[in-house]
C-alpha cells in the first residue's frame, strides 16, 4: 500500500482551519475525501460551515458530522473499505484554554486518537498522518529538532498532542502502520481560528479596539503559511513509510510585534495597545529546524511573513464587508 498513492482519504477535522484546506487540496487533486468535523463549540459554528457547503457541488467529497470519538461513526466510514489513508487533524483546540482543562483535552486529544488507530487497525488502513504540535517541544533549545526529547510540555494541550504521537508508535510497531506525526509552526491564513493571535489582533485593530499583547511582544515564532502546511501533510501522505516526526514550519522566526505592524500597515489603522503580563504557558521560541522535511519530503516552504500576511488581511477584509 504505501507504494502508491492514496486515492480516497479519510480528513478528520475538516470543517476546522487546517483541515478545510486540506481538504480543498486533495479535491483539486481528484482524490476522493471523506470530511468528518463534529463542530466543536471551542469556536462558532457558522465559522466552518462555509467550508462544508462549498464542498456540496464536488462529487468527490463527502461529508459526514460526528466525533472521532464515535467508534461507531468510524466504522461506518470504513465499512466500504475504499478508505485507504487518514489525515488526523480533529483535536481540541487552545494551548491556553487546556490549563484547567486536562481532562476534555486528553479526552479527545488522546482518546479519540485511540479510538481513530483501533478503527484504522480493525479495518486494514495502514497509512496516517497526524496533526501533532510544535508545543510539544516546550522551551526546549531552538531551532526545534525532531530528536529533541519533547518530554517538558508547559501546558495540557502540549501533554496531549506528545501523547497521542506515542500511542501511534506503539500501533506501527505492533500493527504495521505507516504513520508520519506532523509538528505544524505556528500555522495562519485565511480561514485561521478567530482565537489565534494574528485574526484576534486583525479585529482590534480593524474595529479600534484594544489589541491585548501578553509581554513586550519580542516573543517569536515560527509563522507558517497554510499553503505550506498543507503541501507538507500532502507529501506525508504520500510518502509515509514507517513511523516519523516531522517538522513543518517556516524555518525561521518573526517577533511578535512585526506581525501587529504589519497587520496595521495592510489594515490602514494603527493598533491601540494594551500590555498585560505574559502568560506561563507560551513559549518563549519556536522555530523549526525543517531538515528533515526537506529530506524526506522535498518540502520548501516559500510564503514569507509579508507576503502571508498581506493574504490574510485580503482574506479578512473579505469576511467583514
């Protein structure tokens, strides 16, 4: 199976940000998907459906409404056994809004990745790849390596995402499954999350509101264009040999604060900041060391932080007209 490339593909996740791209990517493709999304209260529903609508016209995508955690639902979607790959992005969202909230976050981080790689075992699927997260890596060195021990997570979301990378090496190691865990930078573009720092600031600063910035906005990071992300979930899809992880990013960083000038200079409006103390769980860096993704996946990502940004704020005056 894993010398050919999968032609019907299971997106769990896919009304979500990343998701919908992916999606929309392997439709253009001229693969066949199956979307599941259970639109998850962390943010509006009327956010994803957009997404799920434009799909109705593609006779190659279909859709179907239920959680991962659903063993049942699962089943379902297998039982043709056309399915022949699974792209696991379903999780609950929020590194921040998991402090206090261990529970639900392992639940369907961890759990409904378990019930996922049962279904996928029981019905012969062999080939996975999973959204993992560069929190994972906590306040380790950087540029993050893949070899890195990533045992120091600073929040619950981080400890869930880590996690379920493990359950999945044990299901290669004893189930032959072909799986590359996919750590995404600091992913933004159109139809990002609206709790995510650069769409959060783009409706500050587009309403002239307060635009709260946790510590002196020096904290960098990674930021990856959607585009790029989602070129490295296709070649891991179609490459997956084995168990790996791997870095996504962009492979540098970008201070915090250029973002917001940025956002203000394509906005046409200045930011009204308000300073509030930096938060426990972010990490002071992140940045990929994007090696092995170039090595094993010709990845090369191209989509600067300008660039990006100025797509995203074309996407989102597109949204508020």
């Amino acid at each position: 199976m894993t010398d050919t490339v999968p032609r019907h593909v299971l997106v769990t996740g896919a009304a979500g940000f990343i998701g919908s791209h992916v999606v929309d990517r392997l439709a253009v493709d001229g693969r066949h998907v199956t979307a599941l999304d259970n639109f998850d209260p962390y943010y509006a529903r009327s956010a994803k459906e957009p997404h799920v609508a434009a799909w109705a016209a593609l006779p190659n995508v279909t859709f179907v409404e239920a959680d991962v955690r659903d063993a049942d639902a699962l089943a379902d979607v297998f039982a043709s056994g056309e399915v022949d790959a699974v792209v696991h992005l379903a999780a609950k969202a929020g590194v921040r809004a998991s402090v206090g909230d261990d529970a639900a976050y392992f639940d369907v981080n961890l759990t409904g990745t378990l019930v996922l790689l049962e279904a996928m075992s029981r019905h012969d699927v062999k080939r996975l790849v999973f959204g993992a997260s560069s929190s994972s890596y906590g306040n380790g060195p950087a540029p993050f390596r893949e070899d890195a021990a990533a045992d120091h997570p600073l929040q619950p979301y981080a400890a869930s995402k880590r996690s379920a990378e493990l359950l999945i090496h044990s299901h290669c190691h004893l189930h032959g499954l072909n799986a590359y865990c996919t750590r995404f930078f600091s992913a933004y573009g159109p139809r990002m999350r609206p709790d995510l720092a650069m769409h959060k600031f783009a409706i500050a600063i587009a309403n002239s509101e307060e635009l709260p910035l946790l510590g002196d906005g020096t904290a960098l990071r990674d930021y990856t264009y959607i585009e790029d992300i989602v070129d490295g979930i296709v070649a891991a899809l179609d490459r997956a040999r084995g168990y790996e992880v791997i870095n996504l990013g962009a492979g540098d960083t970008t201070p915090l604060r250029r973002v917001i000038e940025l956002l203000e200079t394509h906005l046409g409006a200045a930011a009204r900041i308000k300073r509030l103390p930096a938060n426990p769980s972010d990490a002071d860096i992140t940045r990929a060391d994007i090696g092995k993704a170039r090595r094993l996946l010709d990845y090369a990502p191209t989509v600067s932080i300008e660039d990006g940004v100025a797509r995203f704020v074309a996407w989102f005056r597109s949204t508020i007209v």
